[in-house]
C-alpha cells in the first residue's frame, strides 16, 4: 500500500521524534494543499496537539484536544483503517490518554497501532532520513516548547502584509 507522505512524516515525528508540533504542521499543509473534506486530518492533528498540550502542563487545552480529536476520528473509522491504524486498539488507547489528561497524569509517550505494512513503510523511511525508529526520543525544550522558541519572522510578516492590505481597501 503506498501511504500519503505527510502520513509518513506524521509518524515519524509523532514516533521517533516525539515532535507532536511538527505532527500538526506537517499534516495541516497536506490537508489544506489537497482540500481534503472530512474529519480525518484534522482529528489526527487534534490528537497530536492534545499530547503536546500534555506534555507541556496545559491539561485544559489538552482535554479539548482529545476530546474533540476522538469525536472526529469516530467519524472516519474506515479511513483509519485504510490509512494502516487498528482503529479498535487506537480508541481505547485514546479514551485511556483522555482519561490520564482528566487525572492530570504526567505525560508519557504512547505508540499508535500501526498495521505491519505501515510500519514497514515507517521503518522504510525512518532508516532513509536518519530517524531512529526503535528508541522514544528524550525531546528537549526546543521541541517541548517549539511554539514559543520558533521564528516567527514570516508569521509577523504576513500580518502586518494582510493589515496593509486591509487599510488599503477601506
């Protein structure tokens, strides 16, 4: 089966890298570029933010993610599938994380179930760029906190480019 690449990616950030940010950002631009409709992207990114919201201490942002991701993901059981996830093992194993972010449990890394050929097509890629599949990453503050530390140069940019813009029309 050939997986979406931004599929791939997600994986080895959300696996080897424990990169959850990069998790949402790789995934929101393939969802966006391809114009895809549905709730499946965007619940997987909600699951990915929700552990980042976690492991950060930010437990309400964290429950709204996981709750909002699960209920999206509800709606797509037959694409989990496809996409390689055993979808009965992956809701209890978020119905469980929810819980433990209810309880103000300490983060700890979890695995998605993935289906032998996803996970063939995972330690594929893993092994091509570098990535070591087999250990949990220890992430530092660059990626605990990747939100606050990044560059926002273009980010502040556009927006005051939109402003301009904006100014102009009135």
């Amino acid at each position: 089966m050939k997986y979406p690449e931004a599929w791939i990616d997600y994986l080895i950030y959300f696996h080897a890298d424990q990169d959850f940010f990069e998790c949402h950002e790789v995934l929101e631009e393939h969802w966006k570029n391809e114009g895809m409709k549905g709730n499946l992207w965007p619940g997987l990114i909600q699951i990915a933010v929700a552990l980042y919201h976690q492991r950060r201490g930010n437990i309400n942002g964290a429950k709204r993610m996981i709750s909002s991701g699960i209920q999206k993901l509800l709606t797509e059981k037959e694409a989990l599938h496809v996409l390689g996830l055993e979808t009965d093992i992956l809701f209890h194993l978020l119905e469980k994380r929810k819980i433990e972010i209810e309880q103000q449990k300490i983060f700890s890394s979890i695995s998605l179930p993935l289906s032998p050929s996803l996970q063939e097509a995972c330690l594929i890629e893993a092994e091509r760029t570098g990535k070591d599949w087999s250990t949990k990453a220890n992430p530092d503050d660059q990626i605990i906190h990747k939100h606050r530390l990044r560059d926002r140069t273009s980010v502040i940019e556009e927006r005051e480019k939109q402003k301009l813009q904006k100014k102009r029309i009135l």
